[in-house]
C-alpha cells in the first residue's frame, strides 16, 4: 500500500510540475480598456489576430485576458493593479485612461498602448520617436483638418461647430486643441459641450440646440459610448451630427474620415508580437494609425437635414443607406 501510495504522490507531483511547465511555456497577455464600445472592441480583436497569425494562440501558446473598466476611471486603476500582481509578459491597454492608469501601476513590465490619441501629451512616452521606460504602442490621432473639410463640404454654411467631450480624457483635450486652432483658419466657431460621464451626454448634446449648425463626436470614449443619444437630439432637432471615428457612423452619425481600429488592433499587435519576441519597448517607437476610410450614412444625412454631394459619395469607401 505504501508503494501504491508513493505512486500516486509522485504521479501526481509530475502532473502538477507538467500543468505548471505547460503554463509557463505560454505567453501571457492582458488587455484592459475603459469600456466596451464597437471601436475598441475592434481593436481587442485586431490585438487577438495579430497573435494568432504570430503563433500565439489563444488556450495553445498564449493566456489572454480581457478586463473592461465599465467608464469608471477607480476601476482602470484597480484592472491595472490586478494586472501588475499577475506579472503577465505584457499589457495592453486600450484608450488613455486605461493606459494612464498601466502605467502609474508599473514601470517593469512592458506596455503597449493601442488608439491613444497624444501618448505624449498623456504621459505616457518621453517623445514618439524614443518612448524611454516600458511603454511605446500605436497613436490614433484624428485627421482633424480633414474632418472640418469634410463637414464644410457638406455643410458649405456651417459657422458654428458644437463638441462633445469628456474634460478628463486627456485625448479630447488635445482634439479639442487642434480642432479649435484649424476651425479658426477656416471660419468656423466652436462651442464646447462637456460631459463628464456617460449619462450626461444626452443633455450636453440638447445644450447646443438653437447654438450650433453643427455637433462633433471626437474620438472620446464616454461620448462614443452613448452616440445614440447624440443621434436622437441630432435628429429631432435637425443637427447633423458628424463623429471621428467609423463605427460611429454605422450607428448614426452622418459622416467622417476614420480609421478601421480592426487594423488598429492588427498593428498593435504586431508590436506585441515584437515585445514578446524580446524587444525592448524603450527603443520602439510609437506607430501612427494607418488609414483613412471615408464612411457615409444616408439615412442619418436625410433625417438631420443634408444631402450629400454626389462627388463625396463617388469617394466613400462605405455607404449606409
């Protein structure tokens, strides 16, 4: 019985020390965003793609883990501790408050963000050429100027343009930099509307009735995340509403210039693939979205009151009718 017994042990100690040698040989990748939207998870996804074309697969060589802060930025900050405690090989924040809160948790384990806007102007690199530290990732700065031509294009007599945005998201402060300095040049006025959560984006939006000919949604998640609601005033009140970001448009908004965050997520990835590989994220330097699809939604257009010129349509790469 003892023989048995000291079988059994030792069979089972080389079972244990088997499962812990098989989880030891798989990477470990963790990604946390601020909340879930259609964007962001496109770029979760793109992140997913871009690993198993490496070779990490998904319960075969690769752990990965996916956590969403719900918009709350306390809850960021504990994803991110949790995150730190497990030591994964990597982490991969999407959107700045997600990244923001990474990185006040770690500077040992490496990091690569995916769709921040301004990585510097965040605090999250040192310069996007050298990053410095455990951080690099992909920028998805907005091709602002080419928004304000395109709402011009279709609003020829647009003087004011109202924005929706969040004041805490470090990435619609930079936006709403860039955009009031190139509307400027072009004549046209903004009128901020901010919103600090999501349940206060509906009214934020009907404080521009009667005030602007005009709304923009820029690429900020607490705004995206309730854009219905912006829709809804823009169609009862006859405002076009126009967004920065693709997905935005599939839900409502009449038109924009964005990029796909599916390829987002494949070029972070890649640049995962490279950290798990070995590469120091010191010396890689931040990656700027590639693409610019213009997506129209014609029924959107009909319902807030503008038609789209042929010639913009001849150049969409989407048309929602």
């Amino acid at each position: 019985m003892q023989i048995i017994g000291r079988a059994l042990a030792a069979g089972a100690a080389l079972a244990l020390l088997s499962a812990t040698a098989s989880a030891a040989d798989k990477a470990v990748v963790a990604v946390t965003a601020i909340v879930e939207h259609p964007s962001l998870d496109a770029v979760r996804n793109g992140v997913k793609t871009a690993l198993a074309e490496a070779g990490y697969r998904e319960g075969d060589t690769l752990v990965f883990q996916y956590e969403t802060a719900q918009g709350s930025p306390a809850t960021a900050a504990q994803i991110a501790r949790k995150y730190v405690g497990q030591i994964p090989d990597v982490i991969v924040p999407i959107t700045t408050p997600s990244a923001q809160a990474v990185a006040a948790a770690t500077r040992d384990i490496p990091v690569v963000f995916a769709a921040i806007t301004d990585p510097v102007g965040a605090g999250l690199v040192a310069s996007r050429e050298r990053p410095g530290g455990n951080i690099t990732g992909t920028s998805d700065m907005s091709p602002v100027a080419d928004h304000l031509d395109l709402i011009r294009e279709i609003m020829p007599s647009v003087q004011t343009l109202g924005v929706l945005y969040n004041p805490a998201e470090a990435n619609s402060v930079s936006i709403l930099a860039a955009l009031r300095a190139m509307a400027q040049d072009r004549g046209i006025a903004v009128l901020e509307a901010p919103a600090a959560r999501t349940g206060d984006v509906r009214t934020a939006a009907q404080s521009l009735i009667g005030k602007a000919d005009a709304i923009y949604v820029p690429t900020d998640s607490t705004i995206i995340t309730a854009i219905e609601a912006v829709v809804g005033v823009g169609i009862e009140n006859r405002i076009p509403v126009f967004s920065g970001d693709t997905d935005s448009v599939v839900r409502g908004a009449v038109a924009t210039l964005g990029f796909d965050y599916y390829q987002v997520g494949l070029q972070t990835g890649a640049m995962v693939v490279r950290v798990l590989k070995g590469e120091n994220p010191a010396g890689m330097p931040v990656v700027n979205a590639r693409g610019a699809d213009l997506v129209v939604n014609l029924k959107s257009a009909t319902a807030m009151g503008v038609t789209i010129p042929p010639a913009l349509l001849a150049r969409a790469s989407a048309v929602i009718r």
